[in-house]
C-alpha cells in the first residue's frame, strides 16, 4: 500500500496532536482525548456514573473506555491508572 505525502503528513499531525501517557513497562502509548478525560475522572477520584454525567456519555461508554486505558497503559485496575495518571500530573479540579 503507497501512501502520499499528505496522508503522511496527517497522520503525523494527528499523533503529535494525540496525548502520551507511559505504560507500566515505560513505553509511550497514544490516548484519545476521551480516554484523556476519562483518565482525569479516575485521578479525581469520580466513579464510572459520575464520569459519564460530566462528559455526556453511556455508564457503558466509560467502561469501554476504561477497559481500553487499562489495556494501553498494560494494568489491571482502576487504582494502576489512576497511578498512571499522576505520572502526567494531571492538576485536581
């Protein structure tokens, strides 16, 4: 598959446009600006519900999201991101 210029120029505009956090093993992952949030909910210490109120979204919808988090950041718990989140210093609201 070729890829032009442009596209490339794009998708390296998108990911440097895309937040960074560290895993567990010290390696950079790319997050969505909802995972973003989400993430900042778990810091603050919100509950699921309390999140999907804030953002608009499904109870469900943040427990994708989460599942997805804990995938990408390679922990096991809602604690083990909130830890990851105080890595990016996130500030509390």
């Amino acid at each position: 598959m070729k890829v032009t210029v442009q596209e490339a120029s794009r998708k390296a505009a998108v990911s440097a446009a895309m937040p960074h956090a560290i895993d567990a093993t010290g390696k950079s992952v790319h997050l969505t600006p909802t995972q973003l949030k989400v993430m900042q909910g778990v810091y603050s210490g919100q509950l699921n519900k309390q999140i999907a109120y804030e953002l608009g979204i499904a109870e469900a919808t943040v427990k994708a999201h989460m599942t997805a988090l804990m995938r990408k950041l390679n922990v096991r718990n809602r604690t083990q991101v909130a830890i990851a989140a105080q890595r990016l210093a996130f500030p509390l609201s």
